[in-house]
C-alpha cells in the first residue's frame, strides 16, 4: 500500500493545516476546514501513476480520434432512457440526487432488476447494488415487492448481486472480484474510507469516495450509479462538490404525498440536459408514465374557477399542466402569498403585476398557488396561467375550460414569448384544448399549427379577457381580443 496521509485545507482561503481547526486561524472562516489525502509517493495508487506522464496520456491529433457517438447499453425503461440521453454509457458515473424517501432506491432497484434479468433482445447485465443504508433483507423485501406488480412472476434474476458495506476500499475490492457491468452505490453519504478521519457523509469523504468510483468507472467501464440525498437546503452532500465529479446529474423529484416522480437531469455529458421522465410511484414501485399530460389533467375540474392550464417545457418535450389559484380574505395583518410548485419570487412579481397594472385588489387577500400533480415549475412561460388562475379564483370565474395559456408576464403588464411555441401548441391540440391565449407576435414567424384557434394578445389585461370565460359582468369600455 502506498503511504498516504490526510490534511486539512481550508475552503475559503487555501490555508492548510496538520490538524483539524474549528476556525481558520487565516482567514477566520468557521468549520471551512476540509479533509484532503495526500498521496506520499508521486506514483500514488497501484501502477497507474497519479502524478507525472503516464503511458496512456499521449496527446493526439483532434483529427484522428475517432468521433463516434457513445456506445450505450440499452435501458427498457424508456423515460429513464430518455433523461439519459438514451441509454447507459459504459465508464459512465450517474449521480441520482433526491429528498430522502423520494423513491431514488426503488428506482435504481427497478433498474438493476431490469438490467440483470434482460428482455427479449437486450440480453442480462451483471448488477452489483451497494447498499449502506439498508440490510439485505430489507431490499429482497422491496425487490419481492416490485416483482409483485408483474403479471407473471419469475424467479430474481441471478446476475443480480447484493453487497451491503459502508468500506468503500472493500466495496471496490468487491466490485473487482462480481466484474459487473453495472454498479450502484446506495448512497454516497454512507461511504466512507478509512483512511480519512473525517465521518461517513462529511464533504471530505462524499468527495474522496465519489472521485474513487470515478477512477474505477473511468479504468474499468462499469457504468456507475451513486444515490446522493440532498440536504433540506437542495445541496447535495454541503457543496455541490458531487456535481463536478460525475458525467450526469438526476433529480428525482416530486411531492412525497402525491404520486407522480419527475427524474430530471440538470448535466449530462452523454445527452441533453433539462430532458424529464415521468414516473408514478405505486404499490408496486415506479411506473412509467407515457402520457404525462393526459395524467396531469386527469382530475381537473371543468369549469372551476381558479384553475388554468399551463403548457410548459420539460427538456424536449411540452407537458400540459394544471395551476390553481385561490385568493382569500387576509385573516391577520399581512396578506400571505403562498406558492406550491411555483417559484416564490414569481408569484410575488404575478401579483404585483395585477396590483399595480391591472388594478386588482389583492393587498388585502392571501393568495395560494398549486401545480396539480406535485410538479414544480421554473418556466416563465407559466407565468400567464398563474396570473388567470389568481384572477379567476379573485373574480370568482371559470378560465374557459378549452383553453390553455401560454407567456411570460413582464414588469409592465406586457406579454411575453416564450420559446418553442409550436411544440406547445401542437400538445394542447392534441389533448384537445381548442383555443390558446399567447403573446402577440411582433415579428411573422412560421404559422400558428393547426386545430387550434390561437389568439394573440398584447397586454396580460387582454390576455385575462380572452381567457375567463365570457359569463362575467365586465366594467364598461373593457375590449375582448
Ligand atoms: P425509497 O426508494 O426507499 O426512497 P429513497 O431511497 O429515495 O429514500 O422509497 C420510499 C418510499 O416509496 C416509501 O415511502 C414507500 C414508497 N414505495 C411505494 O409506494 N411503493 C413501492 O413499491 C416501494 C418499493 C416504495
Ligand atoms: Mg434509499
């Protein structure tokens, strides 16, 4: 074994020190003190060389590496594949990032099942689940459980291995002995290695552990998935450190009282990022769902005021959406605004917008916003149906049950454009919907897609009467666009 011994390097000014300091005697900075090994010997680990020219770094000519696309294991899941990019790159190293209790184990326990028993023409993979969190027993439970939900029922599949240790220099030495193609870490927070004093889950171990399974999915091409819990501030593991380490970041993610599951990728070396697999969480694990705007929109109240359909983007693919909005007398002193599934600060902007621009009463009425199904959405494209959906619950109107809504809300009132308006418009046609409230186009661009009515409006005032149904008694001299 080569001698290694570890530091303390502070992350905020560089400073280092033999031991650990609550404080950095430099820089001031409290518990900024981190964990590093330090290799002894410039020939560090095993033969390879960490330091120095190796071998195998020979720089070539760009011209002469060969460009093909990634050669990639096909996955049968087929909106896991597609937030992947496709399918799994062998050497490949996945973080799958969630709240605890999301579903990340039951995922990757699908997949590993999938994997190891293979379909018709995919043949079997080898798997290798680690686990530090739960014991053997507890995961044949839940494998048992997810077999259940099949219509016939077969024996667990034999390329399936199970390994539950928190050591990772034993885990790697494990991984070595199986040779799977495939290897999952359940969760990066309970590894450790031993040669660090710091505890399993610090930012110094989640560091040093995920470099290691880099190094071992990189030399070996055994593709690696390593589950990380995000801390209730949405950080994986402190700093974002995991993040730059591997080739592809997931987020499972979704409310935990409700079904659905959206796995999101926010990096992808190997594909698209901001792509989304839909997912519903049942008594027999994770299905997938193909049609998620079909099941969005499945309990949605016709008619109902303060509900609007919102056409958002999720990666490639447009995703029909329903927002509620309800505003309610303020009970005690300041008005509430309170958003589920929407950002905070664009629900204060959409509120401000109609007080002040369209001069609605809502300083003294709390105002709660919900996206049915649990989704969370960032698009600015949604702002409208924010607005319709808060208008409508204050007016106590329906939005016309067969429209969708569509465009960002500026400071001034104005409307505006989101892009990849046809895509959208060609999802709402398709699931039915006969009109669509969009911005005013200034430039001519292609037409609007067909089975449609898309109407343009300039302004969210005109927007908000094109949108509520035509039942309300307007005040005089108001123009329906
Ligand atoms: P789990 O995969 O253990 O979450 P994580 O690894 O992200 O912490 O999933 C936990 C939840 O999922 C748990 O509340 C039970 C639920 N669940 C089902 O509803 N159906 C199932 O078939 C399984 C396996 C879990
Ligand atoms: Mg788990």
């Amino acid at each position: 074994m080569p001698k290694a011994h570890t530091r303390y390097v502070c992350q905020q000014c560089g400073r280092v020190s033999a031991s650990y300091m609550g404080r950095c005697p430099q820089c001031g900075e409290y518990n900024s003190m981190v964990e590093e090994i330090v290799q002894a010997e410039p020939t560090g680990r095993g033969s390879k060389g960490q330091r120095g020219l190796s071998i195998s770094s020979t720089p070539h000519r760009l011209s002469e590496i060969g460009g093909e696309a990634e050669e990639r294991i096909p996955l049968p899941i087929g909106e896991f594949a597609r937030v992947l990019g496709g399918g799994i790159v062998p050497g490949s190293i996945v973080l799958v990032g969630g709240d605890p209790g999301i579903g990340k184990s039951t995922l990757m326990l699908q997949m590993a099942m999938v994997m190891a028993s293979g379909t018709a023409n995919i043949p079997p993979r080898r798997v290798l689940y680690v686990s530090g969190e739960e014991s053997g027993r507890q995961i044949k439970m839940r494998a048992t459980r997810l077999q259940a939900g099949e219509e016939k029922t077969h024996p667990l599949p034999d390329e399936l291995y199970l390994l539950t240790e928190t050591n990772l220099a034993a885990v790697l030495e494990h991984v070595r002995q199986v040779a799977p193609s495939l290897l999952i870490v359940d969760s990066i927070q309970t590894m450790y290695l031993p040669e660090l004093e710091s505890s399993a889950g610090s930012v110094s171990q989640v560091r040093e552990t995920a470099s290691r399974l880099r190094e071992l999915a990189k030399s070996s091409g055994i593709a690696v998935f390593i589950i990380g819990h995000v801390t209730k501030e949405g950080i994986i593991a402190g700093p974002r450190i995991l993040e730059h380490i591997v080739d592809t970041v997931l987020y499972l993610e979704g409310d935990r009282f409700q079904a659905y599951r959206l796995l999101r990728s926010v990096k992808n070396r190997f594909g698209a990022t901001a792509e989304v697999g839909v997912f519903e969480m049942h008594e027999h694990g994770l299905r997938e769902v193909v049609n998620p705007s079909e099941a969005f929109l499945a309990e949605r109240m016709v008619n109902a005021p303060g509900s609007a359909i919102a056409v958002t983007m999720e990666g490639t693919r447009p995703l029909l959406v329903e927002v509620q909005g309800l505003t309610s007398p303020t009970q005690f002193g300041n008005a509430r605004r309170t958003p589920n599934g929407v950002d905070f600060n664009r629900l204060l902007l959409t509120v401000a917008v109609l007080t002040r621009r369209l001069g609605m009463k809502l300083a003294e009425q709390d105002v709660f916003v919900n996206v049915v199904g649990g989704l969370q959405i960032d698009e600015p494209a949604a702002d409208l149906a924010i607005a319709a959906a808060i208008v409508s619950s204050l007016r106590d109107t329906p939005v016309r049950a067969d429209t969708v809504l569509i465009g960002e809300v500026g400071l001034a009132g104005e409307l505006r454009m989101p892009g990849q308006m046809g895509m959208r418009l060609r999802e709402a046609a398709k699931l039915g919907f006969k009109r669509a409230v969009v911005p005013k186009r200034l430039r001519r661009g292609e037409p609007w897609p067909e089975g449609i009515d898309v109407i343009e409006a300039r302004s969210l005032r005109q927007a908000l009467d094109a949108a509520l149904a035509p039942a309300v008694p307007r005040p005089k001299g108001r123009k329906v666009v």
